[in-house]
C-alpha cells in the first residue's frame, strides 16, 4: 500500500517533512511521530531523494516496518467499563424475571385501562370534550366506595379498587377562575362528594408560568406528591415549538421516567391537527405521544346532534370494541346517552352513508334507479355510470355502489361487458328493462 507525498512541500535538505495517509491506513499518534521522523532521517542520507518515486518507495519502506491498524467504525470511544456492562444488565429482561403485575386504575366497558407506570394520551380538537372526560375520570378516581360496588363508577369508568385514587391535575392552558370551576361544578357532583380531601386530590394551574418553569414544576409535583394518576393538560405547554423534534423526545422520555419512578399513570393531554380529514395529534410532541403512550383515548363532538364521543383508538393490549357517548344535561354534567347512531366515516375521515341509508336491493328499485342512471341508453362505460349515479341517484359511497352493481347484475338487470376495441368495462341494460 502506497503513501502519495506531496512532492511540492517535501525538502530533502532539512525543511519540512509532510505527507499523506489515506483513511483506511491510521497510525496511532505516537506512530506517526516515528514514522515522520524515520522518513525524515531517511531522506537526508538518501542522496537521490529528489525524485518524487524514490521518496515514495522510502516512506513506504519506513511505513512497512512500523505496525499498522484500520481505522475501526467505533474510532474514538472508549471501552466499556465494568459498571456500565452492570449497568446494562440490571435492565435485562427474562421470562423468570421477578416483576410486579400490570396494575390498571380504571375499566371502561369491562376493558382494564389506564395503568400504572404507564403514559395515556387524552386527545382531540378544540372544544371537542377532552376536558369533559378528564372530568369524568378525576370524578371516577375520587368517588368514594359505598356498596354498591357501581357506586365507583362514572359513567362507564369504573375504579378497580375500593379506596379512592390520589389525583394530581396540572392545568396549563385554562385560567384559574376555570380550573376552580370545573372541580365546582363538574368533578364534585360528579364525585358525589362535598369537599375534597386535601390528601388525595392536588389541582395547580401553571398558566401564568414560563415553558421551563412549568416543566420544573411537573417534575416536581409528581415526585413529591406521588399520585396514583397524574394528569398534564396540556402538555404542549411544556415546549416552545410542538414540531421540535429535539424538545419533544426530551420530554417524552421525562415523564417516562417519572412514569416509571413513581409509577403513577401519567395522563397527556393534546390537540389533534385542524383539517378534518387529518386526525393525528399536533407536532412532533403528537408523534412521539403516539408511539410512546400505552393507550390513546380520542375526544369528538358530534355537532348535529350536541353528543360528545370518546373513543381508544389505540391500545399495546385489549381494545375497546365500544365508545363512550354521552350529552350534557342542563345542570352541566355528562349523562350517558346509549344507543347512538352516528353518521360514519370512511378511512380518509370523510362523511358517508350509514348502513340504514344503503340503497334497497328491492328488484324494482334497481330496475328505477339503473334505468335513470343510463340517462336513455343501453350501454355505459362503468366508470361514467359510476359518475352519474353518484350525482344523481344519491350514492355517497363506494363499497354500497359495487354492493348494489353486484347485486343488479345477479338478479339479472345488468350485466358487466368487456369494450372490444377499448378494452375497458361497460355495464348494459337487460333486455326485460330497456326504456322503450
């Protein structure tokens, strides 16, 4: 392996001495002190290094016998100590590992949720109830044990175990005169209680402080008061910029570890985006949120009908098959409202039919409605058909369109073609329904 020396700054007669090592070919400091001054004393008593070659083929005579080594991957970082190698396997996980059991606080249609040590993600847009909900579970955690055993329940939010939870609340977006209102005016009536005990129920607003401060104070809050479920509403206002990705890693992985410290559930509230068709929460907070939490509740408002619904749309165990729908009574308080019907949604959030609104497969209903939709003709391409009965035979959508096209074509009304020449799908009218 050659060295290519710099022919123009190389002096045999005493200057300095310089040259080139590729990359892959690393001498230690020390090495190359040697091998520098080796090439340069070797230079001095060579009377015919004034040839670029020849200084090449003495530096690489030097080079050849000094030990060589590659450059490694890992160049620069130390060997790992004895107590980092402890370290890492103090954290080794193994089917006999002796481990506490997963502990849930709550239940929502006999679903365990909300658990210990772990963060849940309270989301949705604005106005659309998360507060409301987070009502219900305070109101649920605080509720007092009297036999009935529902009697710890909210709703559908049931406590799993007898005593009352201790709640630590820190508001960062509402003022103080709505902090105080909500715990007034929704979480003790809810409660049932007149009062709340002062050893398990801690409420902070932190409006009025800087980002750094408030992420201070949360820090501070959980580790001293040691709540069984705490809840930051809302957690942007822990960071300047949502879509920081920097910001928003450091502060997952915080109160992950007071998660697991204190193991208490940490409940993060968020926003999701505005457009409505994009329902993932805001920034790069949002994305981290999504990855790192063990269960996400999302909040929504149904406008036409003034009903909030609250559903788990993500879970690392069982998943909620039900939602939670309820109103608001004219005292201000959530009451459950059962057997809901809601208009659905398709996969990109858009409004479609509901089943009940689906086309009849009534033989003659088909005949009338593929009739119309040919405006007059035998034949159609498939996809003009498909336009025409969108704009006027009142289909919003497209699975009930094929549903229907399947069901006409096995009853014999229509039938599916194949263009000769155009190679594409036309749909023709049956003789026993043509328009003359």
């Amino acid at each position: 392996m050659k060295i290519t020396v710099n022919k123009t700054i190389l002096c045999p007669q005493g200057g300095r001495v310089r040259f080139r090592l590729r990359r892959y070919d690393y001498l230690c400091p020390d090495q190359y002190s040697q091998l520098k001054t080796s090439f340069y004393h070797m230079l001095r008593s060579n009377s015919n290094t004034e040839h670029g070659d020849d200084r090449e083929h003495a530096l690489n005579l030097v080079k050849g016998s000094l030990p060589m080594r590659k450059r490694s991957a890992t160049e620069g970082e130390s060997e790992p100590s004895q107590e980092e190698i402890d370290e890492l396997f103090e954290d080794r996980i193994t089917p006999e590992t002796d481990l506490p059991p997963m502990m849930p606080l709550f239940e929502m249609f006999d679903v365990p949720c909300f658990y210990r040590g772990e963060l849940v993600a309270d989301c949705g847009k604005a106005k659309s109830g998360k507060t409301y909900f987070l009502s219900i579970l305070m109101a649920a955690a605080l509720k007092p044990d009297c036999p009935p055993p529902t009697e710890r329940q909210v709703l559908s939010l049931e406590r799993t175990c007898e005593a009352p939870l201790k709640v630590l609340w820190v508001d960062t977006e509402q003022s103080q005169q709505s902090t105080q209102e909500i715990q007034k005016e929704r979480i003790l009536p809810l409660a049932g209680i007149q009062a709340f005990d002062d050893a398990t129920f801690y409420s902070f607003n932190l409006r009025g402080h800087g980002y750094e401060k408030r992420k201070r104070l949360v820090d501070v809050a959980i580790r001293t008061i040691k709540p069984d479920i705490a809840i930051i509403d809302g957690i942007k206002d822990l960071m300047t910029d949502i879509n920081d990705a920097a910001q928003a890693t450091v502060i997952m992985e915080k109160l992950m570890k007071l998660a697991k410290d204190t193991n208490c559930c940490i409940v993060c509230v968020l926003h999701l985006n505005k457009s409505e068709q994009d329902r993932n929460m805001r920034g790069s907070i949002g994305t981290e949120l999504t990855n790192k939490a063990f269960e996400v509740f999302q909040c929504e408002i149904i406008e036409e009908s003034g009903t909030f619904k609250v559903t788990q749309t993500y879970s690392r165990k069982q998943k909620m098959k039900h939602k939670l729908y309820y109103r608001i009574s004219e005292e201000g308080l959530p009451t459950t409202c059962s057997g809901f019907q809601e208009q659905p949604r398709d996969d990109l959030g858009r409004w479609t039919k509901k089943d009940s609104e689906a086309i009849s497969t009534d033989c003659d209903t088909l005949i009338r409605l593929f009739t119309e939709a040919m405006e007059g003709r035998r034949q159609r391409p498939f996809n003009e058909l498909m336009a025409v009965a969108f704009k006027k035979c009142g289909f919003t959508d497209r699975k009930v369109y094929y549903a229907t096209i399947e069901e006409a074509v096995r009853q014999g009304i229509i039938q599916k073609l194949t263009h000769p020449e155009k190679n594409e799908t036309w749909v023709e009218l049956s003789d026993q329904v043509l328009p003359f």
